[in-house]
C-alpha cells in the first residue's frame, strides 16, 4: 500500500518511522511519502491561510495550495492504476471506526491532508470529490488542533491490517475464539510472570490449566468490563450471540432481555 501525507507539519508524523508502521515500511510493506503543503505556495511567506470569508474567528487554509499539491500527489500515481482515496481528518466527518480501517486497508493508495486552523476551503473538498473517492473522517468526539494525530490514528489502525505486518503471534485473533469478537465485546484483564508481584497473585483459574474454565472466565470478564464501561454494546449486541452462560453473568450483572430481545439493565448496576 502507498500511503501520502501533505501537511505543514511533516514533522509531527515522525512517529510514522516508528514501531509496527515504521517496521512495516523498512520491510517493503507499507510506502508511506510526506510531503510539506507550504512547498506548494508561491510568496515569500509561503502563505497557507486566511481569513474567513462571512468573518468569524480563527483562519481558514487557503485552496490554491491545496489545489497544486494534490495535483501533484495525484498525477505521480502510475497511468491505468487504481487512483487514491483521499482521507480527510475533521471533526464533522464519519466517525473512524474498525469496519473503515478494514475498508481503507484494502485500498491500494490512501492521500490524507490533515489541515491546521479552521479547516481547508470548501471547494477543495468539492474539486476532489469530483474525481475521487474522499472520505471526511473524525476519529473521536473531542476537539484536536488539528489533523495530524488523527493521520498516526488512522495509519496505525490501517498499517496493522495490511498482509505481512502481524507476526503470527500478534496476528489478528480468529474471532470465534477471542473472548469477545471485538466491536461486541471489550477485551478482559491480562496477566504475565511474576506470578505474585507486590503482594498480588493471579487468578486461580488462570494457572489451572483447565482451557475450558479459563476460556469462560476470560468472557465474563470481558462482559464485566463491557457493562461498566460501554453498555451500549451490550444494547446494541444481536442477542442471539450470547448463549447459556452469557446470559448468566449478565443476569448477576443486572442485565436481562426486554421484550425485543435485546438486552438492558434491568437491576441496580453490580460495584467493581
Ligand atoms: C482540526 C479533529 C479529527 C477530531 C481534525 C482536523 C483541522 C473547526 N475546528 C477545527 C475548530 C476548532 C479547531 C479545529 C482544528 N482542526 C481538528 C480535527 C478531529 N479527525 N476527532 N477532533 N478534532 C482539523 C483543524
């Protein structure tokens, strides 16, 4: 996969030589191009902003560099290939979600201008769409400064997903053993040697050796957690994906079926 990245701070995508993205791209993997947006304006001050038109606070990029520097990402791409998907960071866009990185790790070349200010001028969005597939993209409901962290997001969540980068052991958990098949589910409690450390032990259960016990163990714990910190997944969860024992711990958790099915709280929520 290419991946091009036109921003005015190149520098805040450092990260990029780093780790699981940095060793896919030294393994061949992922080709990833930063290039500096204000290489793309013409005056001495190498201007990408001004002000907002209608008036209002802050400022807004200007398109004519925009313009010239995606043209010239785009037109270095080769003849009769696959053109890219343009990806916008901000934070009136899509929300950016596991099903999407899937989506976009399929792509042979993903573009992401991260912008500064209040954003890029509209018609920048506008011009692209016309030729291109563009998603606007958010990747959380808080306020960033820019879209530079959301491209490291982004990237990561792509890069991990590609053929090749995962090791065996990393590799992406055949759903219909994980404890909970993620987006249904959060991920339970880990532990690793010492097997006391600081006056704490490990659950029993988890040196038993019994595969079974421990694979049912690991599930209420995901539901535990799943419960206390994002119940909407046990709303939104098709019921038919929680069988007998499922239905148990959610039951001592004060979780019970309505009359659609789905599953809310239906006692007092249960401490720790
Ligand atoms: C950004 C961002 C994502 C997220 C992404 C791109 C470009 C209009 N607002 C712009 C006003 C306040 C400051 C904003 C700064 N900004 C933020 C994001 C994002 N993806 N989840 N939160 N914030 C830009 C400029």
């Amino acid at each position: 996969m290419r991946i091009d990245v036109v921003t005015i701070f190149p520098e805040y995508l450092e990260p990029l030589n780093v780790s699981l993205v940095g060793k896919a791209r030294a393994r061949g993997l992922l080709d990833v191009r930063l290039h500096d947006l204000r290489e793309w304006t013409h005056d001495k001050h190498n201007t990408v902003d001004d002000t907002p038109y209608g008036g209002g606070p802050g400022m807004v990029m200007k398109p004519d560099p925009w313009g010239e520097a995606l043209d010239a990402v785009i037109g270095s791409g080769v003849q009769g290939e696959e053109p890219p998907v343009l990806v916008v960071p901000t934070p009136s866009g899509r929300p950016f979600t596991q099903e999407l990185a899937v989506e976009l790790s399929e792509k042979p070349w993903l573009v992401f201008t991260p912008a500064r200010y209040e954003g890029i001028d509209r018609r920048v969005i506008e011009e692209y769409g016309d030729r291109l597939d563009v998603r606007e993209v958010s990747i959380g409901d808080y306020v960033l400064a820019g879209g530079e962290a959301p491209v490291l997001v982004m990237v990561e969540a792509v890069a991990r997903l590609l053929p090749g980068v995962l090791g065996n052991a990393e590799s992406h958990r055949d759903d219909s053993f994980a404890p909970g098949a993620m987006a249904d589910l959060l991920e339970g409690p880990v532990y690793t040697k010492p097997p006391e450390w600081r006056g704490r032990g490990i659950p029993d259960v988890l040196l038993s050796g019994h595969h079974g016990k421990i694979a049912r163990w690991r599930r209420d714990e995901a539901f535990r957690r799943t419960v206390r910190n994002r119940p909407d997944l046990i709303e939104r969860a098709d019921p038919a994906a929680f069988d007998k024992k499922d239905r148990e711990i959610l039951s001592i958790l004060g979780w019970g079926p309505g009359p659609d099915g789905r599953f809310g709280r239906v006692a007092p929520d249960v401490e720790e």
